[in-house]
C-alpha cells in the first residue's frame, strides 16, 4: 500500500453523519471496536497476571521480585503503554496516518505477547513488555482517533457512539483475565501469555480484512512532514534513544526509580504538547481557547487514572491475599477479579449510550461529567474503610465497590476520549488524543507510587487520603465547569 498523504487519498467509502447502519451509528463502529476488543483481550487478559508473574515465588512459576518493587514496575509499565501514544500519534499525524500506524502497532504488540510466552525470565519480560507497551501506545490513540473521524464536530451521537466503542472493547477486557487467569493456574504464567497472543492475532487478521473500508479521513495525513525534515527528526528520535540507553546503562534509571522518572517524563511530555499547540501558527483563537480548556480535565483525568488503575497495583495484592475467593469450595483464580469491572462496563455503557442519546443538548457539559467520576471514584476508596482491619473481604463486598468504579469511569473515561476529539486543533488532532492518554500515563503511573503507600496493617489513612483528595477536586472542577464551557467555543 503506498503511503497515503493529504494529496494522495485512497477511493474508499465516506462515512457520513448519515450512516445509522449500526445500532444508529455509522457501520464501521463495528470494525473499529472488533479490533480493540481483541487487543483489549490480550492486554488485560496479560495485565491481569503480571504482577503476580513479578512477585510469586520461582516454586509458582513467579519471578521473585519484591512485591512493592513489582507493583511500581506495574505502574510504570503501564505509564510508559499511554506515554508512548504520543509516538504513534505523531507518526499519524505526521507521516503515516492513524490507520497505518494502528495496523503496525497491532502487528507490534502480537509480538510481545510471544516473547512473553516463549522467553523465560526476566529478559522475555522486558521485551514482551516493552514491544507490548509501545504497540499498544500506538494502537489506542490511533483507533480512538478513527473513531472520532466517523462523526461529524456536533453530531449529538459523537459520546454515545464512544460509549458502545466502549462497550464493545470491554467484552475482550471481560474474557482475557478469565482465561489467562484459569491457564495460569491449571498450566502456568506462559501459557496465559500464549493464550494473550492468539488473541491479538484474531484482532489483527479481522481488522486486516476490513481496514481499506475506513472512510478516506482515516487514512490522511493531517499534517504531513516535509522531506526535507525527516533526517532531521530521524536524527533527533536516535538521540532520544542513545540518551535512554545511557541512562540504564549507567544505572541512572533502574527499576527502583523507574515509576517516578515515568511520571515526570509523563509531566514533562504534556508541557513540551501543550507549548507546541499554542505556539503554532495552525492554531486560531477559537482552537487555543479550547485547549485551555482541556487543561483542567487533564488534571481530573490524571487523578481518576491514579486510583482507577489501582486495579492492576493495590487491588490485585488485596485480591490475591484479603479477599475471600472461596465459592462454594472452590477458590476463584484472583485474576477473575479484573473481570468483574468490564462485566459492569458491558451492562451499564449501553444504559449510558441511551441517556446521552436521549437527553441530546440538555445532558450535562463535559466538565461536570469529568467532576462527577472523579467524585464517585474517591467515594469508592473511601468505602473500603468498612472493611480495614482483620479477617477476609467478602467477594460481594469488592464486587459492589467495582461497580462505583464502574460508574465512575463511564462518567469520564468515554468522556474524556470524546470530549479530546472535539477540542483538538484541525493540526494536532491524533496529538490531542495523545494529550489525553498522557493524563491516563501520568495516573497509571502514580498508581504504581500509591500502591506502595499503603499498608495492610494501617489501612485507614490510605484510603481517606486518597479518596478524600479525589472528592476535593471533584468538587473543585465542577464550581469551575461554568468557566470551562466558556473556554471550549461551542463544544458541550
């Protein structure tokens, strides 16, 4: 396939506000969320024994790492999955386009869940997580892009269209920890990984047989790199990487300080986005005016993520050792456990999708949908204090404080990718997806950092710090979401 720029577009359908083949959306919805949904299955079906692959013991077919050390490197990992977005978006945005780059990216993480699978110890888990993390970087801001371009700027389907995008790729997060999670008792930690790889192999081999179906603005180049710069940015990406290889090299990155030098580079990333969107020339008023906006909702979505993400950090230690598994004598896999929250997504996005559908131009801004989830989300920590102290968690109990986690994430997380899609410059716009996962980079990432705060034998000031800090800034940004509106030019 040659490489398609703004000048040279493949004849291939276009999808129009018109389009309600599917469920009342455009058709291809349906090819965009069958992909994610299979890489969603090999991400979380991976992600969902990771930690314990880290910290379980060599007689567990684990690795013996420390376990605060490993809930860190789970944190940081999973930073560094959304802090590379912003190589997959400029590579679409400026070379590639957002569907060559999502294929590539595909191809990439199919990779890693092999080397996981078939190279043992620590040196399979550094390539299958780095090929992992990179690729899926590449994959989400891309596939969410693309569906942002199947709808028009004011067509009032646009947050109910993510909401069943969302839906869809929760089916895969459902299955993937259920059968990784059952293969890693029954056979081993390599065999769930296998199972992670043949996942992303049916997503890839699906999507490659519908990709040039995609309407003609997925496969542009909106801001195409001239030729003369390419070596010039060839060079400057190789300096990137001597800098990085340095750095571990010499130690001056290890593995203890990896979380925090991932959060900063998070932070550092957003800055350096944020000045190039308001210092170009491509960028009028109304555009600038919307970004700023954006600013405090990549706060709020930053603070989400941190205790969001616990999932994978703080809640799978307290699964695998608090919580009673035990049903009917059976004892449940912990990894289920990582099922429960897409359970709750598949049943309630569609409930969501409605009710935005339904309340049109009346539903609320995005800004106080953003208030709302970070609000719920803080009240969900701050319900673990019922159960501090001695003795097993009931299942149910977990189960009820997953479902606010639930809630909370259908307030902001669809939110949040459809709200991004909307603000962002003409020029920037795969970028400003990246804008928004580097928020979710920042918060995984601190995930990791709080995860190793806590402590089993002092429960409580963990869980009022915590949640008590989200419903501050909750409240804060819903007394400033009059503000923002005015900001974001037209766009609820």
């Amino acid at each position: 396939m040659k490489q398609v720029t703004t000048t040279q577009i493949p004849k291939s359908p276009v999808t129009t506000s018109g389009d309600t083949s599917f469920f009342g959306h455009p058709k291809m919805l349906a090819s965009l969320f069958s992909v994610e949904m299979w890489e969603r299955f090999s991400f979380y079906g991976m992600q969902g024994i990771l930690l314990y692959y880290m910290y379980f013991t060599a007689a567990e077919g684990g690795l013996e790492i420390n376990k605060a050390l490993a809930a860190s490197l789970v944190g940081a990992y999973g930073g560094g999955v959304y802090l590379s977005t912003i190589l997959g978006a400029w590579l679409a945005d400026r070379i590639f386009g957002s569907e060559r780059v999502l294929f590539g990216s595909a191809i990439m993480i199919m990779a890693g869940h092999v080397a996981l699978a078939l190279i043992p110890g620590i040196p399979g888990l550094i390539a299958g997580l780095v090929l992992v993390g990179v690729g899926s970087g590449g994959l989400k801001a891309n596939a969410t892009a693309l569906v942002g371009s199947l709808y028009r700027e004011k067509d009032e389907r646009r947050d109910a269209g993510f909401s069943i995008f969302y839906m869809g790729i929760n089916a895969g997060a459902l299955i993937g920890p259920l059968v990784t999670g059952w293969l890693q008792e029954s056979q081993g930690f390599h065999w769930g990984f296998a199972a992670a790889a043949i996942g992303m192999a049916v997503g890839l081999g699906i999507y490659a047989l519908g990709r040039n179906k995609l309407p003609e603005e997925a496969h542009r180049v909106p801001n195409p790199l001239p030729a003369a710069q390419r070596t010039k940015y060839g060079l400057i990406f190789l300096g990137i990487a001597l800098v990085i290889a340095v750095l571990l090299a010499t130690g001056a990155v290890n593995a203890d300080n990896l979380a925090m030098t991932m959060a900063y580079a998070a932070i550092g990333a957003s800055v350096l986005y944020f000045a190039l969107i308001f210092s170009s020339k491509k960028v009028n008023a109304t555009e600038r005016g919307r970004v700023t906006a954006f600013i405090p909702l990549y706060i709020a979505s930053a603070a989400f993520w941190a205790l969001f993400q616990q999932q994978f950090t703080f809640i799978a230690v307290y699964s695998e050792e608090k919580l009673d598994r035990n049903l009917f004598g059976w004892e449940m896999p912990a990894a289920w456990v990582q099922s429960i929250n897409p359970v709750f997504i598949i049943i309630f996005a569609g409930v969501m999708a409605a009710l935005w559908t339904r309340l049109g131009h009346k539903q609320p801004g995005s800004a106080l949908k953003f208030s709302i989830g970070l609000f719920v989300m803080g009240l969900a920590f701050l319900a673990f204090i019922p159960l501090a102290g001695g003795g097993k968690t009931p299942l149910l109990a977990l189960v009820g404080i997953l479902f606010l986690f639930t809630m909370a994430e259908l307030f902001l997380s669809p939110i949040g990718l459809s709200v991004t899609t909307k603000l962002a410059p003409k020029a920037f716009h795969t970028q400003m997806v990246a804008l928004f996962f580097l928020s979710v980079s920042l918060g995984t990432t601190l995930a990791g950092v709080l995860a190793g705060l806590y402590n089993p034998h002092d429960e409580l000031p963990y869980f009022i710090g915590v949640g008590g800090t989200a419903m501050l800034l909750a409240v804060g940004l819903a007394a400033a979401s009059p503000a923002i509106k005015k900001l974001m030019g037209g766009v609820r």
